[in-house]
C-alpha cells in the first residue's frame, strides 16, 4: 500500500523566487531574514537591541546555530532593506551605513560563512529601495560584482520606484549579470508581485494577509504551480511564526501550508526569546522534510468541505506507479464549533488500488510518516 501521512490543524503579497540555473535551491531555501520583525529600525540609540545593524545579524546567525536551526536547515542569514548608506561611494559602488555597519558588509558575510550559514543581501530595481536607499538602476553590472566580491550568497530585488513594464526584462538582465560574476547566487525576484493584475503587494506581519496569500494560492494555482522546482519556488513570503501577530493555532497553519506549497522557509521573528511552542512548529523535522523533498511539487487545493479546505502535496517515496503524498486540512471557519467531515480518498484524486496506509497526527507531537502528511 502506498503511505499517506496528515497532519490535521485547527485553523488556518505575493513575492516569487525565480532561481537563476546555477545548481542552487534544489528544494525550497531555508533561513533568516530582518524585514518583518525588525522592519526599517534605524535609530541604534533608542532601539540598540533591534535596530538593523551588524550587531544584530551576527547574534541572529549566533543563534541560527547554537539553537538547532542551522542543523534542520535553515542555513541563510537574509539582510533586508535598510542597510546601506543614502549615498554610493566615489566609484558609484554601494556602501553599507558606516554607523551601523562599521566593519562592512564584506566582513559581516565573512563571520555568517564561519558560522557555517550562507548570507544573503537585499536590493531593488528602482531608482530607490523600498525605503529610499540607492536602487540598482544604473548600477546593475556594478552592484552584481560588488555582490560577487562581497561574498553574497542568495541576493532579494525588490520593485519599488522602477517602470513596472520593464521589470520583467530588467530583473532577467540583472539575473545574467550575477551568473556572470561567476558567484553561485541564489536570486529571489519580486517582479511579479508588483505586475499581477489583482494587485497583491508585499505581505504584512497579519494572519488576514497569511489567508489571503492562500486565497491567492489557491485562485492562481493552475497558472503558477508548475514553475515551482528545484531551482525555482513559488514564494508566499516569510513565516511570522513567533511573532506578534499570529496565535499557537495560527503559526502551526502558516508552517504546514508553507511546507505543502513547497515555499521557502525564510523566518522573521525574534529568536532571541522565542517562546518554545513555537520554535518547536518552526523545527518540526516531519514539516520539514515534507518541504524540503526532493521532488519539488507544488501542492494544490483539492477540495473545500464545509469551509475546511484539503491541499495535496506528492511526495517520495514513489512506488508501485504511483507517488505518496501530503494532505493538509486547513480550517477557515471562524466559528469556534468543532465539525465533523468525511471524505472518500477518491474525492481528492488518491484512487491506487491497493489503497493507502495512513499515519494521522494532531500536528503536535508530529508522527506521521515523511513520505507523506497532511498539515
């Protein structure tokens, strides 16, 4: 019989990673990044715990390791917007703030790379970042070697104050640029958030915004599911678990359907005082292997039932003709009530004909089988 694992939970702007084809992301990437938690925090003297700065990236990759999240896979520290001075140098090269990047970004990846992670730069194609620092416009083969000599590993450009008719083109000649370097980058573009008709922007740190990215998901997923693979994943941006917004049941939610999606796993919290529940969700190993298999399927939206919906992952192994899979029952009642549902397997297209072995959990303690679960 074929494995089917679930996971059952009791709840539940569009950013795309177009990966250049340089043998990176393989399965969906994994870390760390500042932007939601810490946003556009500059005033080191009134916030020097939170403000963007070395200090706070370096104890960030410190914990990334001592707390076991190097080890499940999370291996990126992602630097986002805000950390650059307003001005470039002589050279028209970017420069890092001199305040709060004193020692440069050259040697805050060097640190990142001895603590064993991978580090990761933000930008953006427009005249401005988001937040008004120097875009690349005008820079693009000059930035991407400064990326390259910097030691970057995975580089975001954003799409602030740049013509949204020419990102598309933009973003494949800034792509070419970084292969040309000869400096394996992984490459996380935002340009189809900012061209997609419905008007979907960057996400904020608010469990409306987790289910309306769902909701997008799930309108969109017969257009967009099959550019999701190794080496480019669909990205419903970062996960907030651990943060303000979101409750215990919310967090679980937002883990298992990332998982499902086969979307990268980039946290934006706080790790330095976590509670324990949470970082629990975010360490999962069942959760994880679940996004990170090997074969790099999207999952789809099957089937809603009294509000409940049921998303599908195929997963490995793959026997006997036919894959295993990851199920995920995402409630979006608000109710309160707890329902009773029946679904024949055949209803959401697992029809084998020796029929399945099935391993449930309540998603906390997981146990189902890797091969195959249901968030």
């Amino acid at each position: 019989m074929k494995m089917l694992g679930i996971f059952l939970v009791a709840s539940v702007s569009l950013v795309l990673v177009n990966g250049l084809e340089n043998g990176l992301a393989r399965t969906p990437p994994m870390g760390w990044m500042h932007w939601e938690r810490f946003r556009c925090i500059i005033d080191c003297d009134l916030y020097p715990d939170d403000c963007v700065s070395e200090q706070l990236f370096r104890k960030m990759a410190d914990l990334l390791v001592s707390e076991g999240y190097l080890a499940a896979g999370y291996e990126y520290i992602i630097v986002d917007d805000c950390w650059m001075s307003k001005h470039r140098d002589k050279e028209g090269r970017l420069q890092s703030d001199p305040i709060r990047f004193p020692s440069g970004i050259k040697a805050l990846a060097d640190y990142v790379h001895s603590k064993g992670l991978k580090f990761g730069l933000y930008e953006d194609y427009g005249n401005y970042t988001c937040k008004g620092y120097p875009g690349i416009l005008g820079h693009l083969e000059t930035d991407a070697k400064t990326f390259a000599e910097w030691d970057v590993d995975y580089v975001k450009l954003d799409g602030c104050y740049s013509d949204y008719n020419k990102l598309e083109e933009g973003y494949a000649e800034f792509g070419r640029l970084l292969n040309k370097t000869g400096r394996p980058m992984v490459y996380s573009c935002s340009w189809p958030a900012y061209q997609e008709p419905l008007g979907i922007h960057v996400s904020k740190d608010t469990w409306s915004n987790v289910t309306n990215i769902l909701r997008w998901f799930s309108k969109n997923q017969n257009r967009i599911a099959a550019y999701a693979g190794p080496g480019h994943w669909n990205d419903p941006d970062m996960l907030i678990i651990g943060n303000y917004a979101l409750s215990y049941e919310q967090s679980k939610a937002q883990m298992a359907i990332w998982a499902i999606l086969a979307a990268p796993l980039i946290m934006s919290n706080d790790l330095r005082n976590i509670e324990p529940k949470f970082k629990e969700i975010l360490l999962n190993k069942d959760i994880i292997a679940i996004n990170q298999d090997p074969l790099g399927i999207q999952g789809l939206l099957v089937k809603t039932v009294k509000n409940i919906d049921i998303w599908i992952k195929p997963i490995l192994p793959f026997t006997e003709g036919s894959y295993s899979y990851a199920v995920a029952f995402i409630s979006n009642r608000v109710d309160g009530y707890a329902y009773r549902i029946s679904v024949p397997l055949k209803d959401v297209g697992l029809n084998h004909t020796k029929g399945y072995r099935v391993e449930v959990s309540i998603y906390s303690p997981f146990t189902a089988y890797r091969s195959v679960k249901v968030l």
